[in-house]
C-alpha cells in the first residue's frame, strides 16, 4: 500500500495474486463488500460463488421495506477458440461444484474500496471491476479485455427479488420482463421498484429472452448457521458481446430513475475512485498509507444517509442532513450504542466532523424517555429502545467529538437533551434503568430483556441478563456526570448537583465492585439474587480507559494484569474467562447454539480500543500498545477482505465469526492504530 503524495495519495491496494489459478476452498472463504452510503450493498465470495442469503450484486436498503437481493448473481460464460468457460461459481444442493472459474483467476485486489478479477481464459486475460455509485442504488460491472484473442461474453443475470434475511425461494420467482435494446426492465411487484439493466458495449448487444432456471443453489454459510440454504433462481435471459483486446464491456443496474444509464460508466467508475482519494485526502498524513489508508476507506463503508422518511422530513425543517451508522454487515442495521460507539474512529479519526455532528443531532432527534434507541428494525421508522448503555454511549461520543472540533454550538444545542436524559436516569425510566438513591450507581434490568452490550437473546432466552449494577454502566455514568461537570462550568450552568452525583457514585463503586480475592473487579453487583458476579469480563477495562476512570488509580495495574492474563488475544478481547462454567472456545452451530457462546469467551475485536487506551495510562510504550494490533492487521486479508469481522473464536487459530465487517471493530482498530503511531 503506497501513496504518491501527500495533495494527492494513491488508493491503498489489497492484492491476492494466483499465477496457476486460485484454491477454490481458499477463495471461498474470503468476501467482498462494496456499499452505496445509503444502507445498500453488494457482496459475494472471491470465487464467484454466493455462500449466503446475502449475497449478492445489487442488494439496495429500500424504504418501508429494508434491503432486498434484487440481483442475486450474474451467469458469466467467455467464448474463446471456440471453447466455453465459466467466470462464476455454484455449489448445488446435490453437492455438484461448479468452480473452474477458480482456476482461471490469476489475481483478485481491491484498489481502494473497488473490488477487481484478472482472468486467464485461453490465450486472452481480462479484468472485471465492479462498484456501487454512491449515493444511488445502482450498479455498474465493467469488463475489459487486456490481451489475447477475442472473447465473447454471455452476462445472465438471476433477479431474486426478496428481503436480504427472507425466506429462500423454493419455487422460483420469474419477473416480468420489458425489452428495449440493449436495456431491460424487470419487476416483481410487492413494492420491490423495477429493476433496470443495460448493456454498454462495443457491439450490438440484444437481450436474448432464453429464460434458464438455475440448479438448486446451496449456500453453505446459512447452513452452517442453520438456516433455509438452498434457492432456486430464473434467469429471463441473457446479454451477449464479443471483446477484442482494449476494448470494454459494461453492465448498468439501477433502481433509479432510468437516466443514471445514460452516463458513461468509465467515468462513473473513476468519479468513485476520485471520492475515495479525496477520503484519504482529509486523514492525517500517517492515516493516507499503509493499514491506516486501508481501515478509513473501510471506514466509509458504514457511514450512511438513512433511507427512513421520518428522517428526510426532519432533516428538511431543521435544515440538518440526517446520518448514521450501519453496525455490520451483512444483517445489522443502524444501532445506538453501536453508532456512538464507533463515532470518534468512523469520523473524527477520518477527518468527517461535519458527519459527526449529523450523526449525533439525528440520534439527539431520536432521545425518548432519557434513552437513545438501541437499534431501527429493518425497514422501519421507529427505533427500539431497550438498552441501558447506548445513552451514556451518547455522553463519550459527544465528549469526543468536542475534543476533536471545539464546537460550542453543538455543547449549547445538546447540552439541555443531556441535562434531561441524567434527571430521567435519577428519576427512573424505562427498564427498571434508575439510580440507586442508596449509593448513587446505576442499575437496570428488566425480565425478558436485554440492556446491555452482552445482549444475546435467543427464544425469549436472555443469555447473559446482568440485571443490578454493572460495571461498564457504571463506568459509564460516572463518565458522564463528569462530563456534565464540564459542560456545566463551560457553559455557565450550575454543575454542583452533577460534582455531588459523581463524588457519591465514585465512592460506591470503589466500595462495592472491588473482588480483592480475584484482584479484579465484579462484572456485576447487586444481582437479582443480591449476589454479585465474579465473571472475569473485559467490561472493567472501562473503568480505566473513559476519560473519566471511575476507578481508584492503584488498582489500574492488577485489573490489567488479569484482564492481560485470561482475555487477551491477537485479535481483542474474550468476552469470558477460560475455566468459568459457561465459558465457550468456538462461536458455531444454530442460532441458539451461536447465542450461547456470544458472550461467553468468543473475541470481541472492538475491545482492544479500550484495552490499548487503558494500558497507555498505565505504561506509555507505544510500541508495545502498537504490538497488540497486529493480528487486527493481519486479518484485513481474511473473511471479510478489507475489512474486519465482528468476532472470533476464543482459541486459536481465532477463526472470524459474525459479521465479515463490523463498524465499532474497525473504528476501534483504525482509532488505536493513529493513537500508538502505526503505518
């Protein structure tokens, strides 16, 4: 990864090259991700083989209805002496592996966030790019024909036409179709827009309505998860086009008014690398090279204009942009805690202050009873608002943000929603989430529910409850009545009553959530059963890393010490103890079976954030801290490439699990990595 300069840096390249051809097992395993910044998606596999219900080309975040697979794939054949090859891949319910498109891939890279194929097909290579254009839910798939003989290529492309997390079609879903030219127009109805294609090519290039039903598609991801994994797919028909070296071939796909396929799509394509340049242009010199350059670009891939109405017609009155985060990819949607958060690596480590300040004025829009909402369902206008974290989430991310920009008008325009949100919290909302009068902590918790960032639920089965006081809310409170304290005096505003709450909460959580048998902190005190719990989590490291610890400073080192001892791996944190009755090493299986290890050992790779800024206070050696990354960095070449996974097994080798891209994962990792010097 390289950079010519520092007014115009070159896109950071992530390359994989094959010069016999590729391992089908291995490229299967590693997955692409291209976003639109308004929710939507592409996705698959480097082999060209889709082993999810995710998967796929076109995959936009719709309103009232989510995001929907409008084109799950594209059957792709080459002609070339006379012999027929396929560029894509398919596993089939009966086993059957189509996969020689392996062997013809000599090289896959992503420059910038542009994923690319190079084929050797007979005697001609050609490369394939595809993108997203930002902004719009519209796709565009360039081929172009690098040396050799001519190349006929056959494009068919497989509507699906579902909800990205919908039942599988069994019996296949054949779309209307309208032919003109070399454009085509395919619906489906049930409030999923008309999907439209076009053809740029160098020849005539007719649709053919040859209608192919696929075989059985097998999608062994799903069911590894145990879901529905097999679908039937109809293609109408197909696109055809002979190459000759130095010439292009384009594939348009849009649910747009149908005039965005009249742009030329090589200009389309490098205005995408133009916007991605000028991201690296606003970065810190050390961010525009090397892992830095490669975690901002990922960074942008979560930062979207929400496509739910409430927030177009509230963003109009107050002349404000609506913005927000998606938490992962392929499933999650936008989340509170999750968003706030990510908000200082996402933003303001990426030099996008003025999206920062989107962010937390549409989240402050969405304050309810003292609480942010924990997450949007999908395709949905109101959030849910069971989370006991994602509000004192809300007090860090504006104390970052302030730290990065100095903006007293966003202070003075938050400042009476934060005042607010602490007298509900001492009053008592929502959740059972009220201070304890007795000793000044925060407890929550309410049968059935799930409050804080450990909030696995499967079967109405809350995994892991911790309902009483918990120590990372704790930590968390005392944070922001500190802060309060701040903001107060700065702005003129009696700040004795926030000085009081804060000494009082202090106090108690020193007295109560010391374990000096373990010489380490409880996870829990308090509990329902009024025990506490001694579960070694790596929610303490909290309690030192906020800007206000709320822990006394001698007991920095043996937290660290333990928390370094049995939760620390290459890739973050274990979310439990090695030896503690639930703990699990590997995160597989069904959805319970999944639930049940989520956050009981399986890694966590957002943590190291904190863990890093808590063992700098207590050791300044910045190669060190630097040192802890390193499996971080590695992994950008894994799973999802690029990008960084959700979690990890808790043993080695630390397989990726969940999400392929996590947003508080790489916000964390590129964070840490500007703070402790890394290029």
């Amino acid at each position: 990864m390289t950079s010519s300069g520092t007014d115009c840096p070159s896109l950071p390249r992530l390359a994989f090259e094959w010069p016999t051809g590729a391992d089908f097992p291995d490229v299967l395993t590693r997955e692409w991700l291209v976003s639109n910044g308004r929710g939507g998606y592409a996705s698959g596999t480097v082999a060209r083989c889709n082993t999810r219900r995710y998967h796929g080309l076109l995959i936009p975040g719709l309103e009232k209805k989510g995001r929907t697979v409008l084109l799950a794939r594209l059957g792709e054949q080459a002609v070339v002496g006379g012999r027929t090859y396929r560029l894509d891949a398919e596993e089939h319910a009966d086993g059957t592996q189509v996969s020689e498109a392996a062997t013809l891939l000599r090289g896959f890279h992503l420059d910038g966030l542009v994923p690319h194929w190079v084929y050797q097909v007979g005697e001609a290579r050609f490369q394939r790019k595809l993108m997203l254009v930002h902004g719009e839910n519209t796709l565009i798939v360039v081929w172009e024909h690098l040396s050799g003989p001519a190349v006929t290529l056959r494009l068919r492309p497989f509507p699906a036409m579902r909800m990205h997390d919908d039942k599988l079609h069994h019996a296949p879903l054949e779309p209307t179709v309208s032919l003109r030219g070399t454009r085509v127009e395919m619906r489906a109805g049930d409030g999923v827009p008309p999907m439209k294609l076009r053809v740029y090519s160098p020849c005539a290039a007719p649709f053919v309505g040859l209608v192919e039903t696929s075989a059985p598609q097998f999608y062994r991801v799903e069911k590894s998860r145990g879901y529905d994994s097999v679908e039937t797919l109809v293609s109408p028909g197909y696109f055809e086009c002979t190459l000759r070296p130095g010439e292009h071939l384009a594939l348009g796909v849009t649910t747009e008014d149908e005039v965005v396929l009249d742009r030329e799509p090589l200009e389309t394509l490098s205005l995408e690398y133009e916007r991605e340049r000028r991201l690296l242009v606003r970065v810190p010199e050390e961010a525009r090279t090397g892992v830095p350059a490669r975690l901002v670009l990922a960074a942008d891939q979560f930062i979207i204009d929400p496509t739910r109405p409430v927030d177009n017609a509230w963003g109009r009155a107050v002349g404000q942009d609506a913005r927000s985060v998606i938490a992962g990819y392929h499933w999650f949607t936008d989340w509170g805690r999750d968003t706030m958060i990510s908000l200082e690596g996402l933003t303001l480590s990426t030099g996008r202050h003025r999206t920062a300040a989107a962010i937390l004025r549409t989240f402050q829009h969405y304050v309810k009873d003292g609480l942010l909402p924990n997450l949007f369902p999908e395709g949905e206008n109101e959030g849910l608002y069971h989370t006991a974290d994602a509000t004192m989430w809300f007090f860090h991310a504006v104390d970052r943000y302030l730290e990065h920009t100095k903006d007293e008008e966003l202070l003075r325009d938050v400042y009476p929603t934060m005042a607010r949100i602490i007298e509900h919290h001492q009053k008592g909302t929502r959740h059972n989430i009220r201070v304890d009068p007795a000793d000044g902590l925060l407890s929550q918790g309410q049968e059935g529910y799930q409050l804080t960032w450990m909030d696995a639920k499967v079967d109405g089965w809350v995994v892991t409850p911790r309902r009483g006081k918990v120590v990372e809310i704790n930590a968390l409170w005392f944070n922001a009545l500190r802060l309060m304290v701040e903001w107060s005096e700065r702005l003129g505003k009696d700040a004795k009553p926030y000085a009081a709450a804060a000494e009082k909460a202090y106090a108690s959580f020193n007295r109560r959530f010391w374990n000096a048998s373990e010489a380490c902190l409880f996870d829990l005190v308090d509990g329902e059963d009024g025990k506490d719990d001694p579960a070694v989590r790596p929610n303490q490291v909290f309690a030192i890393s906020l800007k206000n610890p709320v822990l006394r400073r001698d007991k920095w080192e043996p937290v660290l010490e333990k928390v370094r001892k049995e939760l620390l791996t290459p890739v973050g944190l274990r979310s439990l103890a090695p030896g503690h009755a639930d703990y699990k090493a590997n995160y597989d299986g069904d959805l319970r079976a999944r639930d049940a290890a989520y956050h009981q050992g399986t890694v966590w790779g957002w943590l190291i954030g904190h863990y890093v800024d808590a063992t700098l206070k207590v050791n300044t050696d910045k190669t060190a801290a630097r040192a802890l990354l390193k499996g971080l960095a590695e992994h950008l070449e894994h799973a999802g490439v690029g990008q960084i996974s959700e979690i990890f097994d808790a043993t080695a080798p630390y397989r990726p699990r969940g999400c392929i891209a996590q947003a508080w994962s790489v916000a964390e990792a590129l964070r840490v990595f500007l703070k402790t010097g890394v290029h």
